[in-house]
C-alpha cells in the first residue's frame, strides 16, 4: 500500500535526466536543448506544458488507480463516513462516489454523526434529496454494521468523525480516502488521494467524473443534482471561486453542463434562523479588536445552532481594518450530556496560516490529536468541557463558568495576536 506521500509522489512526478537534459513527462519527452525552437515555444511555455503534461498524467493514474478499485469491490456494500458536521463539499463529495461507486455494483450508504445546522446545508440535502443519514453518538439510527465490507472517508481523514471509531472497532477495512485538508497522520487504506494543493474535494471528484468513472446524464435528475450539489461544495470551500485554483475552475466549467442555476439558488438564499442572528449580534457587542484581529465568546449554544459560530465569523471579517476573526461558544449537547467550546476562524491575512495557528494556540489531546486545524483562509477548534459539562439552574454558576473558559481561550489566542504583551491579563 502506498502511504499518502508516496501516492502523491507515484502520480504526479515526472521524471529528470540530469545527463542529456531530458525531463520525461507521462510518455512525451521535451528536450531542453532542442525544445525551445519547437514550435516557436519559449521557456516560459515549454514550462507550462510539462505542467500541464505532469497533471495529465497524475490524473490518469489516478483515475485507473480508482477504477481497479471499484472492480475489485464490485458486489459489495460500503459505508461512507464525513466529517461530524458536514459541509457542502463533504456532502456533495460523498453524493459523487455513491454515484461512481453505484456504476460498479457497489452500494454505499453515507452517514455523520452530528448535525445539519446551517441553513444552506439543510436546504441542500432538502432540496437535492441527497443521501445522506445520521448516525449519533448513542446508536439512534444506527445501521446494522455488520453489512459493510468496507468505509470510505470522504473530505476527512476520520480525525473529525466520532463514526470512525465504531467501524474501526468493528474492525471494517478502510478501502479508500479523498481529501484536500493537510495530512493528519499515518492511514492504511487500498488507495489514499489527499491533496492539499486542491481547494475543494468536489474537485478532486470532479476529476474523477470528467476521467469517465460514470459519464454525467442532464435527462438524469439525480446526476443533475449531484452535479449542483458538488458546484455549491466547489464554490463553498473556495469562497466563491475566489481563492480557486485552476483544477477548481476546470472543474468548475465542466460542471456547468450538468448543474441547475435555479437550484443552486434556492439553496444559497436559505435564510438565516432567529438564532443564528442572535449569535451573530452578540459576537457583534462581545468582540474585542487588537492588531486587526476581532476575537468574540457568544457564551452557550445548543447543540442545533452550532453551525451559528462560522456564520459569526463570516461576518465579523467583513469589518474595516479586522483581517482575522475568531468566534466561539460553548455548545451543549443534551443527547450525549456532553459540552465542547466550539469556535472558527476566518482571514484574509495571506501570511497566516489558520492550520498553524488554531494548531499552535490549542495544542493536542491526550492521545495526540490536535483539538483544531483549519485550510486556506478558514479553520476551527472543538475542545471538549470535560468533567464541568452541564448546564446547571443556578445561572450564577453558568455565568462563572463561561467567564472562566471565556478567559481561558483568550489568553491562548493572547500568545499569538500580541506575544509582546504575554498572557492576557485576567485580574
């Protein structure tokens, strides 16, 4: 098995003849020497077509990587797990292999484990009907494990779902991971494609699709569906195609034949719940502004409007001279009798990196995982309240609580907005 940069490195490289000054790309062969009058191409264009070349054919071995794959399960039924809390790329992202894996004679359920809270992502999976199901905690809606002879991970890398436990234990095989998140650590899996180089998972299934693992239908309402499905995940987890890369835009133009507009625009004019706007008007009146950075504790949240937090930190960017937001809560959960803080991040800071400094500010568990991380532009944290979960009558008990955990992760994100300062005071 290949490990996830061992993977990257087989598909993707081209290979250099340092003698004769030949660089080899998939089967063509550009000579340095002779090369630069070809075609009246110059070094700059010679460059971008071993590039382009060098992509081709990561992708084919990519694709026939996948497609042995599929063969080899076909008959079999496999379960797809996301990210607790899924975004429009990990849903759409999952539709898509269902999709690709259906045309092999495989059947895939897909599942997560928390909830749908934000608005856009309801109406996605209402308006769509896409197939996927919740599987909490406690067993509610559990599947009979014992049918899968396989999972997938799909936008995740099982870190940040509570499901990849169960079917571990169950002692399931993971047969394949797609993700454009950072590597989180050693996996076994029959294939691994992560590639953070790519801003969206949709794209990497896109590729997929456009490599002919099932041809997209318009007069099929589900391929249309899908394929609205994965322009929303794309357009989502790119902020609009702003931060796109050409992969995303590429696959952004195929997707353009199959998707619905008006679709797509019922689920992007989902409107915002009462209480996703109270949590923005308190992150509103709590923030505190120090080197361009707004940071606000909008106190406790239900477990339901937890999706209300990045909501907050999408708007707290928005404002003049804030080029970093961080907004958190802590959210409780009655069904498990459980509380995390929950928090996001956003920026428009090109030299920080939300992935170093969610890492950096929270550290790891005691079993070594990280408590956050994040992407371009964007992360988030969930740190567990421990044995002081509970939400009590006595409201002077709960206030001194939050103040307490309020405090506590101000003086970690302290360390990094202002270190000359030290630790936050707290007196």
């Amino acid at each position: 098995m290949l490990d996830t940069q061992q993977y990257a490195q087989a598909s993707d490289r081209g290979s250099a003849d340092t003698t004769t000054g030949a660089m080899a790309v998939g089967n063509k062969v550009l000579d340095k020497e002779t090369s630069g009058s070809t075609n009246g191409l110059n070094e700059t264009q010679l460059s971008e077509q071993a590039a382009a070349l060098r992509r081709t054919a990561g992708l084919e071995s990519r694709s026939v990587a996948l497609e042995k794959l599929l063969k080899k399960h076909s008959g079999t039924k496999q379960i797809v797990l996301l990210q607790d809390f899924p975004d429009p790329d990990a849903l759409s992202s999952a539709w898509a292999y269902r999709l690709m894996a259906s045309a092999y004679n495989i059947q895939c359920d897909i599942y997560y484990s928390g909830t749908l809270s934000h608005q856009e992502n309801i109406a996605l999976v209402k308006l769509t009907n896409l197939p996927a199901k919740r599987w909490t905690a406690q067993g509610q809606d559990a599947p009979d494990i014992s049918q899968y002879q396989g999972y997938v991970l799909v936008d995740t890398q099982g870190t940040t779902s509570h499901l990849t436990q169960k079917v571990q234990e169950a002692n399931i095989p993971l047969i394949l991971v797609v993700d454009h998140h950072a590597p989180q650590g050693p996996l076994e899996a029959e294939m691994i494609d992560i590639r953070p180089d790519i801003h969206a998972t949709a794209t990497i299934m896109v590729e997929y699709l456009q490599a002919g693992l099932i041809q997209l239908d318009r007069s099929n309402s589900s391929h249309v569906k899908c394929a609205t499905a994965l322009m929303h995940g794309l357009r989502s987890d790119t902020s609009q195609l702003m931060q796109a890369t050409e992969p995303d835009f590429l696959a952004a133009a195929y997707l353009s034949q199959y998707y619905d507009a008006p679709l797509l625009s019922a689920v992007l004019q989902a409107s915002r719940s009462r209480r996703v706007m109270d949590v923005i008007e308190r992150s509103l009146r709590n923030r505190t502004l120090q080197n361009s950075v707004s940071v606000a504790g909008v106190g406790y949240l239900r477990y339901e409007d937890r999706d209300a937090i990045p909501q907050a930190a999408d708007f707290l960017i928005t404002e003049e001279n804030v080029h970093t937001a961080v907004v958190y809560g802590i959210v409780h959960d009655e069904d498990e009798e459980k509380e995390l803080v929950v928090g996001s991040l956003r920026t428009n800071k090109i030299t920080l990196d939300p992935d170093e400094f969610i890492k950096e500010a929270f550290g790891k568990d005691s079993q070594g995982r990280f408590f956050g991380g994040g992407r371009s532009m964007a992360g988030g944290f969930e740190v567990p309240v421990g044995f002081l979960s509970g939400y009590y009558e006595n409201s002077d008990y709960n206030r001194q609580k939050w103040e307490v955990f309020d405090k506590q992760i101000k003086q970690k994100l302290q360390r990094l907005v202002n270190p000359e300062n030290g630790v936050l005071n707290t007196d």
